[in-house]
C-alpha cells in the first residue's frame, strides 16, 4: 500500500478510533455513579463529537463545540455538581423504577434508527463532497463579498474558509434567526439568575452561621470601644 | 473518508445511549447531561448532512442548535440548584408534587 492509499484512509481510520470512544465514553456517562465522573466522560464525549465535525470539514463547528460544551456547560455542570453536596444524598438507588423500560426503549429507538440507515440510502461515498463544500464556501464569499479594506487580515488558505462562510451566512441569511437566538440567550440568563437567586426570608436570615454573628458581636464591641 | 451512512449510525447510538440515560437516571444532573448528550448526537447529523449536499445551511443550524443547548443547561441547572434548596433532594422520583 502506497503513501497515498495510507493518507486517503486516514479519515477512515479516525472515526473509526474517535467514534468507538465517543460511543464508549457516552455508554460511561449513563453508567458511572458518581456525578463528577459522568461529567468528566460527558467532556470526553464532546472532544471526540469535536473531532468528528473537523473530519466532515465543519472546522467553525468544530471550534464552537469545544468552547460552548468543552469550556462552558461543562464548567455549569461541575459547579452545580460541586454545588450540591451528592455525598449527603441517600443513594439507595441509582436507577429508576422504570429502567428495564427505559433500556427497551432506548434500544427500540436504536434499531429504528439502524433499519433506516441500513436501507443503502447513504451508504454511498459521496464523491469530492468536500471539495463541493468548499466551492459553496468560495461562493458564497464571492456572492456577497466583504470589504477587504475592513479586514484585519485576510486568510490567506483559500482552501479552508469555513468560518469566514459560516460568518457570513449567519451574518447575512440568517441574521433574524441570530437577533432571536441572542434574544433567547438574554431570556435564558435572566431566568437563571431569577430562578437561582436565594430568597432571604426573615427565617433564613435567623439561620445565619454562628461564627459570623460572633464576629459582628466582637466588631461591635471594638467599635464601641473605640468610640469611647 | 467515512460515509453519511456511518455517522448517522454513530449518532443514532449516541441518541439512544442518551435516551437511556434520560429514563434509566435518578440523578436529576445526570439526566441534563444526558439531554445534552441526546442535543450533540443531533448535531453530527446536520453536520454530516451539510458535508454530504455541500451546504452551509447545517453548520448554521448546528450552531444555533449549540446556543439553545447553553441557555437549556443554564435553566436547567438554576431550577435544579432551587429544587435541591427547597427539597434537598435531586432525585427524579422524589419529586412528584404533581404527580396527583
């Protein structure tokens, strides 16, 4: 087998690798105990799905999943997981009374899913799709050309301008989509904060902790002195 | 390079594998990042799809799809945080005020 066989089997060879652990690392997420190691898997997961977007040629993507998911819902999950003190929980169980059910289910889903693809619809190679995306994306970055004097720097791979097209699309065919999505986001932080705000009601502040109210006992009394 | 018909196969065992998780869990955290999980495989689809016709309207929609993720997990976790504050308890099946 030549070089070239080797490296137009390369991508192959990745998903095959990067799939097989991002299907096990999934399976993990389900199965482990402890929060904490869920989470961790959950990041494993999204690092392979990461590199599957890369191999499809959706870079922009690609870069998107790692700092939304890897960089920031992980961050949440952990802290919430932090947050809540799992250790104090009673953990008779950790599944449900439906979970014989749940696994029917999941694999009822699973082999409706595999019929479907098993059909020979896709499987064919779809000849230069790669090639043909990047044409779209050389397209559209004629169709609506930007201002190359308000660039701060041009790339200069023509090959691969995937998020320059990507931009552009959200940018320009998709801008309402984008303004309601960035609605949504300002409709989901003031539900956040609102939601997880504590309320401090006169019996919460009765529970303060007692060294904090031994502190304001002592500062008063040093003030008092003071002031005499 | 791997065919559309093998990354709708893995994303399709990806969805599964988080829908189990969403029924099978009582861990009301776990669940979440099983949605999550369920959201991503969702994601692979369109990617392999806008790959497959040569267009860019999937990457845009995955991108979105990403964005309602976010502000999902965001709200998902503060009502979680307020339940565990009232209740102290994060499991499912504990919960069923509603239940009638």
């Amino acid at each position: 087998m030549s070089m070239d066989e080797i490296s137009a089997q390369m991508p192959l060879l990745v998903f095959l690798v990067i799939g097989t652990l991002a299907v096990a690392s999934s399976i993990l997420v389900v199965a482990m105990r402890n929060p904490v190691h869920s989470a961790l898997f959950l990041l494993l997961t999204f690092l392979c799905v990461a590199v599957l977007f890369v191999i499809k040629s959706a870079e922009f993507v690609a870069a998107v999943q790692v700092l939304v998911y890897a960089g920031g819902i992980m961050v949440l999950f952990l802290f919430v997981v932090m947050l809540i003190n799992y250790r104090h929980l009673p953990e008779d169980r950790v599944l449900s009374k439906v979970w014989l059910g749940g696994i029917g289910v999941g694999l009822a889903v699973f082999v409706l899913f595999f019929s479907l693809v098993r059909n020979g619809a896709y499987a064919d190679q779809a000849p230069d799709a790669a090639k043909k995306l990047s044409t779209v994306s050389e397209s559209y970055l004629t169709q609506h050309p930007s201002d190359p004097s308000k660039l701060v720097r041009r790339t200069r791979d023509r090959e691969n301008r995937n998020a320059e097209a990507v931009g552009m699309a959200l940018y320009r065919d998709y801008l309402v989509p984008f303004e309601v999505v960035s609605l949504f986001l300002l409709v989901a932080m003031i539900g956040a904060i609102v939601i997880g705000k504590r309320e401090l009601s006169s019996e919460e502040e009765e529970s303060t902790p007692q060294f904090i109210l031994e502190r304001a006992e002592v500062e008063k009394e040093v003030k008092e002195s003071m002031s005499a | 390079m791997p065919s559309t018909a093998q990354y709708l196969m893995l994303s399709g065992t990806l969805f599964a594998v988080g829908l189990i998780g969403v029924i099978v869990r009582r861990n009301m955290i776990t669940v979440l990042m099983c949605i999550e999980l369920m959201l991503n495989a969702v994601n692979i689809n369109l990617v392999a799809f806008s790959h497959r016709l040569a267009d860019l309207q999937g990457q845009v929609f995955a991108v979105f799809v990403i964005t309602v993720a976010a502000g999902e997990a965001a709200v998902g976790l503060a009502i979680i945080i307020q339940l565990y504050r009232m209740r102290s308890t994060v499991n499912v099946d504990e919960v069923k005020t509603l239940h009638g």
